[in-house]
C-alpha cells in the first residue's frame, strides 16, 4: 500500500457518524480485518501522518472542517463465545456482542444490546447503559500503538472511571477485548434485551440523528433533568435541538453543522451553571480541526 492509493482522498464524516455531521478526511480508510488495520497504521506511520480510528461513529461530534491525517474506520467484526467469556475485535458493534452472548446463554451483557459503538470505543470511553458499564465487565484489552506495537492490558490497568479512561485523548487503539458475564439461560438474556430496547426506545429520540448523551451524569443528578429545568428543550441553534424527548440529547433536524452543535451545548451549560450551579461536563468527544 502506498500513499497515492491509501484511501479516499477528502471523504466527509458526515454519513460515517450517527449525528450525521462532520467534515472531511484527509484519507479515509475502511478496514475489515486485523491484517488490514495494522498494516493501515502501519503506512499511516510511515508517511508519519496522524490517525484517527472511527468504529461506529457515536458519542462524537466531528468538526466542520473534518479531521486531519488518517481516519480507520474499523469495519473488523467479530466476536465468540468461550464459556462465560465474550473475545470481540474492535469493530464489532456492542450489539452484536449482546447477541452473540444470548446465544450462549451469558447473562450480565445484555446492556451491551442497547448502546451504539463498537467494542474499540467502549473500551476508550468505558460506555454503559441500566446501571453497568464497560469497567464491570471487561477482563482485559489487547491494545495496540502507532508503531504496531501491542500489549495486553488487564481492565484495571486502564484508568476507568465514569464515562472515561486513560486511553481517551492518546493514539492507542484497541484491537480487541474480553468481556466476562455469568452462565444462565438464552430466554431470560433475550427477554431482558427486548426489556431493555423497549425502555429505551420510550425515553430516546432514536428517530433523530443523535451522538447520545451529550453531557455526562453530575454526582447524584441528571444532566437531561437540569437541561429540561433549564427550560431548554426544544432549543435551537441552527440545525441543532436540544431534544423534546430527552433533554440530555441534541438531535440533527437536518441541517446542522457542529458548530451549531457546540453552540448548543455552550448555552446548556452555561444556563445550567447559572441556575444550578452545577458545570455540566461534556460525554460525547469533539474531534478534528476546531
């Protein structure tokens, strides 16, 4: 591979992120398999251009003017049971781990089935959903750097705490990762999942471009009941709207760029911080070219 065919010169991000936002790619990169990813890096590396590595495209909100270097997309899915253990290449939608771990009659992933990502992004960002997240049930993550080099790390290794890690904000990139639940039987899992979809279809606006949650939980509140106190919702900024459903959500009504995005979420915390007192925190990640 060689940098005159690396890629796609100039994709936008827009159709690769769940807000449907999001600028150009120097190069953008599809890659479906171990082999592929590492030797993607590896020319990345060699032409000592940044990377940037896109799994499902949620919880992240990319700039207008896009992102600079190299951006992955991991298109590598796999994931198999081993007992009561799940191993999952980075790519694979946190979905498919739930389903694989139904099959199997694994019990305490079911969650996985209700939140968009992959297994890379999870780990990065120690996603969750009904009370668990990815710190309970992870065993241990083989993690790679931009020189090809890789590790294994155990789960306590990796910094967690609420919606965050020590890997956010570095070039180390998941490869794959071990999830661990506990033996019970296929229909309670099933029954459990659709459980779990339901409520969430009922509290979020899931018809809408969205990235998720866009603030993190303050201790011991809400940030969607602060945003909704605030009166916020059904603020706009351009394109951008703060939801009608959940106030922790701001939707794409079809036009918005990030800067409306980021626009809306600057008056949300500042309202809230007015009237509460309380700084929300972003959850979801601004990347590229500010």
């Amino acid at each position: 591979m060689t940098i005159a065919t690396f890629g796609v010169r100039g994709e936008k991000l827009a159709p690769h992120t769940s807000l449907r936002i999001g600028g150009p790619a120097d190069y953008f990169v599809r890659v479906a398999s171990e082999k592929d990813l590492v030797g993607a890096i590896r020319v990345a590396r060699e032409h000592e251009l940044p990377v940037f590595v896109l799994g499902g495209g949620t919880n992240l909100l990319v700039a207008d003017d896009g992102i600079r270097g190299v951006v992955l997309q991991n298109g590598w899915r796999e994931a198999a049971a081993d007992g009561t253990t799940i191993e999952a290449s980075s790519g694979t939608e946190l979905a498919h781990v739930a389903a694989v771990a139904a099959k199997a009659g694994i019990v305490g992933l079911e969650w996985m089935a209700t939140v968009p990502g992959t297994v890379g992004g999870a780990v990065h960002g120690n996603a969750g959903a009904f009370g668990t997240e990815t710190a309970d049930v992870l065993v241990d993550a083989d993690l790679m750097d931009l020189n090809g080099d890789t590790w294994l790390a155990p789960a306590a290794e990796l910094g967690y705490a609420y919606r965050t890690s020590k890997l956010q904000g570095t070039p180390t990139i998941c490869v794959r990762a071990r999830f661990r639940g506990t033996a019970g039987d296929r229909a309670t899992v099933v029954r459990r999942i659709k459980e779990m979809a339901n409520e969430r279809m009922k509290k979020q606006p899931l018809a809408q471009p969205n990235t998720g949650s866009i603030f993190r939980n303050p201790p011991g509140d809400h940030a969607g009941r602060l945003i909704e106190a605030a009166g916020l919702k059904g603020r706009r900024v351009g394109g951008a709207m703060v939801s009608e459903k959940h106030a922790n959500f701001i939707v794409n009504t079809g036009d918005a760029s990030a800067d409306d995005v980021r626009a809306l979420m600057d008056i949300c915390q500042d309202e809230v911080q007015e009237r509460f007192g309380v700084r929300l925190v972003p959850e979801v990640e601004l990347v590229g070219e500010w």
